[in-house]
C-alpha cells in the first residue's frame, strides 16, 4: 500500500518489486553497481533489464548524514537506486522518489532545522 506522505502516494521499494515480479511473472534482472564509496560518499547504479529494454536508477548518500547512513548508508543507497529504476520501468505511485527517500529527506530536514 503506497504511503502517503504531505498528500502525495509514494510507494515502497518492495512494493514495487511485489508488483515487478507480478507483472513480469519474475523474468527481470536487477543489478547494483557501487560507483562510489570513499570519502564519506556512497553511489550506487542499478539496471533493470525486462524484456529487452533497460532502465537506469541512480542514488547518492552521505555515510553518517542521518541515523541510517550511519550503519547502512551503502544498504540505503542500493535500495534508493533500485527504486528509482523501477520508476522509470512506470511503478512508482504518483512520485518518482520511495518512500524511504522521502522519510530519509524530512528526517534530514529536521535535523538540519534543529541545528541551525
């Protein structure tokens, strides 16, 4: 169920991939590609190949810039890159970004208003 966040439908990754493998009946390849990791910077690359056609997810995280990216940035990145391939293959609720992305966006806001 898509999560609605300041009256916009984002779904989550895994609903997405739940929706992927239905609609494809599970002939997909995903796969992530680290493009970065050092320097407190993590980017990660994932392509979704269905049915002879390609669709490219990019995603960028700073290590330590919220409570997740202090233990998982890599793991958060991965799954933010494949949501954004799956939008571009058309799941995606009524928003490009997931919901992760979202919640990790406001949260980031928040303590970046905090500290200010």
């Amino acid at each position: 169920m898509p999560v609605n966040i300041h009256g916009k439908e984002y779904a989550t990754v895994a609903e997405r991939l739940e929706k992927l493998y239905d609609a494809t009946n599970g002939e997909y390849s995903l796969e992530s590609e680290i493009i970065k990791f050092e320097d407190g910077v993590v980017v990660v690359k994932a392509t979704l190949a269905v049915n002879g056609f390609t669709f490219v997810g990019h995603a960028y995280e700073e290590i330590g810039s919220s409570q997740i990216n202090t233990t998982s940035a890599l793991e958060n990145c991965e799954t933010s890159s494949w949501g954004r391939a799956l939008s571009a293959y058309g799941l995606a609720g009524t928003e490009v970004a997931s919901a992760e992305e979202v919640a990790q966006a406001i949260h980031q806001q928040n303590n970046t208003t905090t500290t200010k």
